[in-house]
C-alpha cells in the first residue's frame, strides 16, 4: 500500500525581516506596470467647509471587476539544472579478501586500531582497521591491506555487530562486542578491557555515544545502557529495544541521538525515547521497531522513521505518527536516510522480503528492486556516491549477490556474486579502509547459498572513487555520531543540520548533480476600488523557473507595508501541480481587515526568502517574496 502523507506547515514568525522586491524572474526584475482602473472613479471630496448649506459628495465605489490571466511558459534557469560533474568512473573489482573469520553476517565496522607509523597518536598516517564478529561469536581484527590482526572473545551464537570508539580517552580506540553469552570491550590490540555477563541480543548492532556529554561515553544495547568504562549496566529502558523483528530480544538496536535538540542525546527505539537513566521522556504506544533518524520537515527538531515486519512510518520527535504504510511484504529492516534522487531532500531506504524499496518523504513509494533474502528478511543498506556525480547509490547484499543500485531509479550499477549469506540484519560498509584517498565497500559473507565466507572488499579499478572516511564505527553510523580518530564528541553536531542521512556515507548530500524547483509569485493585479471597506482584491499566481515540478503543497502570505511595519493580511495554500518551465493561471484573494494606509503589499511564497520556513528545497531560496511597488490604500 501507499501511505496517506500528513501536511507539516512551518509556524508563521511574529516578525519578519523585510525582504526585497522581486515582482519579475530572478535575474529579470523591473518594477510592475502602473495600475489603470479602467474608469474615471475618484474618491469623493468633502466640500463641506466652503459653505454651511454644501453637503458632502457621496459616492459608491464600485466593486472589483473578476479577472484571469493564463498560464505561461516561464524560461528555466540553467544553474537550476546539473547533470553532474563526473569525477569518477565505475570499474569496481574485489581488491582484497580474508577468510580466517569463517561464517560472519554481521556489519563491518571500520577504524584506526593501532599507532601504525609510531608516532604516539592516531592519525592520517595509521591504517585503518575492520572488524567483525563471525557467526560463532568471535571478533576478528583485519588490517585496511587485508591482513589478520588478532581474534578475540567468545560472544554467543549470531552475536550483535560490534562498534568502535575510544571509551577511556586516552586517544587510542576500543572495541565493544555484544551477544548472548555477555558483553565485551577490549582494545586495540585485542586484550580485554572488561568483560561482563550482560546479555546482547542475536543478529543486533552495539552503539557508543556520549549521552550525557562528559567526556565518558556509553554503550548502548538495545534499550540497556552501560557505562563505557566499566561495562557496568546502568540503566534498561521499560518500552521497545529498537527491533523490528518482532521480538524484543532478537536484533535490538538503541539508536543515539538529539531527537528534540535540547542538548543532550536521547536512545531512540521504535516506540520511545529514553534518557541515560532509562526514563521515558515519552513512549507513543505504537509497536517497536528498527529505527533512523534525520530531517523531514522545517522545523528544528529530528524526526524518527520506524521500519517492523513489512510497515514503515515516520513519527515526529514527540512520538506523534505523521504517516505509515506497508512496502515490503512481512518483514522490513534497519533503514536508511539519504537524498536518493538528487532532489535536495532525503528519502528512505528499506530492505524486506525479496524487495528493496526506496519511500519519498511523504511516504509514496518511488521505485523497488526485487532481491533474494527469505532468510531473515531484515538487511539493511548504505548509500555513498561513488564517481561524484552528485548521484547517490545504494549499496545491499542479500542471500545471493551485493549490489549497487542508481539512487533514482534503483537500476543496477552493480551485481557481485562472490558473496553468500544466511542474512541477519548486516549491511555492506563504505569507508577508505586501504588509505589510498577512495572509497572502498566492505563486505561479510557466510557459506549459505555459496561458499564464501569471511571479509571482502571492493573498489575502483581506477581508483577514481570519491574519498571516504577511515571510519565507519557501528551500524547506526551516521558521519556526526564519531570524529576521524574514532573518538566519541561529547556533544555531537545533529547529522541532519549538515547531511540529513543516516546509514550513509555521503559527505555532500546532492553534490553537484542536483535538480530543483524554483518559485517564485507574481502580481497581476490589484484592485483598490473597495479600499475604503477595508477590502483588497489581489490577482496572483506562482511561477516555477527550475528542472524539477512542484508537486507538493506549499503555503501563501499577503503582508501589507503600512507607515507603522507589515502586517499579515492573509494566507493560503497553494495545491496545485507546477510543472517546471511553467507560471500558473491567476488567482484571485480578497483580503479583508485592510488598514486605511496601506504603502504596499506583498506576496510570499514557500516561507518567502526564509528558507527555514519552506517545505520545498529549491535552487534559489531568496526570489520567494513579490511587491506591487506602490501606495494602495490612503
């Protein structure tokens, strides 16, 4: 099914900025033809004080004549329009492969372990490091050239992917497993930091964040939360565990972030948000779920999308459901945020059931990929553009094959068959594991549905791929949540002021391959004729002059320039579809409460030149806003 999308309108300021006149196409303006009435009407003169017997002239204004003016081509604006500046060329090939983890089906996470170069610190010069945790529940250590470091631990069956950050702050970064026979951290060179009985769950991810920013960070396991430095629990959430299995204890994931920006991060499950003590700051009773976070509309504050057993929905930071459908058949797994098709705004990614689906901000469903996982069912994904088109692609592994799929249309860029796996919830990562300066993916396999097993890597046989991080330190990554050396920040930056992804390694959401709308309001007319009554007709419409159409709502404002401010004069919404290259037919708004001395009005559009107020990511934010440049009302 398609989900039915709820409309988010930004809140109108008390107080706007006043913006400058744009009546015309941006780069094209010039003031507005004078108004003619058509008549010879005045306004009446009072000639009562040239003699006592003279009475006042009265007069009956008439009333505004309807008008229509029709649609228009409008030109489009070339830098509204990029088809990408390719920087590099997609020739992938399998640069390494480590099979001493044996069966594993857990995300690879990625950092600098070990003081490389001997220089007493981590740093560019270090190699990064993968680590996984195999099927029996081992972590395995490999260096970014493929080489074994060290093995380590003994975590239970189908253990949870393991994360890395510097949990005691000495520079140097450790390593946290998670299963069902216990918890684990140790170091970068594989000896224990400590250990406990403190149970993980199957087929789950470890998460590190700092939620209380001092300096120490915590381990997240679902809805646990323990201290960081001593494995010690401090704290279990009541409500959901971050599954969307269907279970509570199978394939937790506790997601760490700023929901509600006051400061200090929150772990968001499916159905709550808990602090570090384990309070709910609310729970929405909703059903649990695999959870990301990111920005979906215009106000400050993270959105959450939930993803359990074939349904998605998108909650707003108080846990309220903006909208839900089902994509994937029966089951669905961890999602994945990321401007998809270039158009400036983020969509998700979900794996299910034989099926990939790609679902805009608005909950319709944009293109699928059939697959082959009737194993678990809940994979998950990563996004990265690979050749710096400004074109994101989605990187999946299912039971048979990896795969790169083009973000807008889902066509397939990539089909590795050197892979096998039973599938639990694991994803490729993307990260520059070799240090050569480009992205490479990292892979795990088990011997399910072919005889791989262990740890692959791809890349470039031209090593033109864009430049990634060395780091990609758990499942829930999300570019903000670590710095370069594998250190957690204690406050970190919301991913989605900067990126707005989250599973995804793109550090220039849309780069340069981007293709937007752009709008902009035009007056026709105004009729002044009732001005007196405190009426005002205005003949109006809205023009798009950039490559993509408009296709959602976006709001109207009439202000009027008085000799004490603007005021508010009205408001509408503007519904219809607006084809690019296109200026609408008029319309017309009869505005009432008009003040005697009106200077000017003006027409906003889409939160006029305050981009913070729109709902439509556009080329140009500033040519929002039009005037009729002219005394109106006196």
């Amino acid at each position: 099914m398609r989900a039915t999308p709820i409309l988010l309108l930004a809140a109108l300021p008390s107080v706007l900025a006043a913006c400058a006149v744009d009546n015309q196409l941006k780069g094209h303006q010039s003031d507005p033809d004078p108004f003619d009435t058509g008549d010879t009407w005045h306004p009446p003169v009072d000639t009562s004080h040239d003699s006592p017997v003279d009475t006042v002239e009265t007069a009956t204004p008439p009333s505004c004549d309807d008008h229509s003016f029709p649609s228009v081509a409008v030109p489009q604006l070339e830098e509204c329009y990029s088809e990408g500046t390719t920087v590099g060329t997609f020739t992938p090939v399998i640069e390494w492969e480590n099979t001493d983890p044996g069966d594993t089906y857990t995300t690879p996470v990625i950092g600098q372990l070990s003081d490389d170069n001997g220089n007493g610190r981590i740093d560019d010069g270090d190699l990064p490091d993968v680590v996984v945790a195999n099927t029996s529940g081992v972590l395995w250590a490999i260096a970014g050239d493929g080489t074994t470091m060290w093995s380590a631990g003994s975590l239970g069956s189908e253990p949870m992917t393991a994360a890395i950050g510097d949990l005691d702050g000495d520079g140097f970064a450790e390593v946290v497993g998670s299963g069902a026979s216990g918890t684990m951290a140790v170091y970068g060179d594989g000896t224990t930091m400590w250990s406990n009985h403190t149970a993980g769950s199957a087929c789950g991810a470890v998460g590190i964040a700092d939620l209380d920013g001092d300096g120490a960070p915590e381990v997240i396991l679902g809805a646990k939360i323990l201290d960081g430095q001593t494995g010690a629990l401090l704290a279990t959430g009541a409500h959901g565990t971050g599954s969307g299995y269907g279970s509570s204890s199978v394939a937790t994931f506790g997601v760490a972030a700023d929901i509600d920006r006051d400061g200090i991060q929150e772990v968001v499950v499916g159905n709550a948000l808990y602090d570090i003590d384990g309070n709910d700051l609310w729970s929405n009773g909703e059903s649990d779920g695999f959870v990301a976070v990111g920005n979906f509309d215009s106000d400050p504050e993270g959105e959450i999308v939930v993803s359990n057993t074939g349904s998605v929905r998108l909650q707003d930071d108080d846990g309220a459901v903006l909208w839900s459908g089902n994509y994937v058949g029966s089951t669905s797994g961890p999602p994945t945020i990321a401007d998809f098709d270039g158009d400036g705004e983020p969509e998700i990614g979900v794996a299910g059931h034989g099926e990939y689906v790609v679902i805009d901000a608005d909950g319709t469903e944009l293109w699928s990929r059939a697959t082959v996982d009737f194993s678990s069912g809940f994979t998950g994904s990563s996004v990265f553009d690979f050749e710096g088109d400004g074109i994101a692609e989605v990187v999946y592994a299912d039971e048979n094959d990896v795969y790169v799929f083009d973000g807008p249309t889902g066509s397939i860029k990539l089909q590795e068959s050197t892979h096998s796996s039973a599938t639990c919830s694991e994803y490729p990562s993307v990260a520059d594991v070799d240090g050569d300066g480009h992205a490479e993916i990292i892979y795990t396999s088990s011997s399910y549905s072919g005889p791989e097993r262990g740890v692959r890597v791809i890349g470039d046989a031209d090593d033109s791929w864009q430049p990634g991080r060395k780091v990609w330190n758990e499942h829930a990554y999300s570019i903000t949540n670590v710095e370069d050396d594998a250190t957690i920040p204690t406050s970190p930056d919301a991913n989605w002021d900067s990126y707005n992804n989250f599973r995804s390694g793109d550090l220039i959401p849309g780069g340069e391959g981007y293709s937007g709308p752009d709008l902009f309001p035009y007056i026709h007319e105004v009729c002044t004729d009732e001005c007196d009554s405190g009426n005002l007709t205005l003949w109006y419409s809205i023009g798009n002059q950039g490559y993509n159409d408009l296709d959602e709502e976006v709001g109207v404002e009439f202000w009027g320039e008085t000799d004490t401010g603007r005021v508010l004069l009205g408001t509408a919404v503007w519904s219809a579809a607006l084809p690019a290259g296109v200026r609408s037919q008029s319309e017309s708004v009869e505005l009432t409460g008009v003040p005697p001395l009106l200077l000017d009005v003006y027409v906003e559009v889409d939160g006029g030149d305050d981009s913070s107020r729109g709902v439509v990511s556009e080329c140009y934010e500033d040519n929002n806003v039009a005037n009729w440049g002219d005394v109106l009302c006196y």
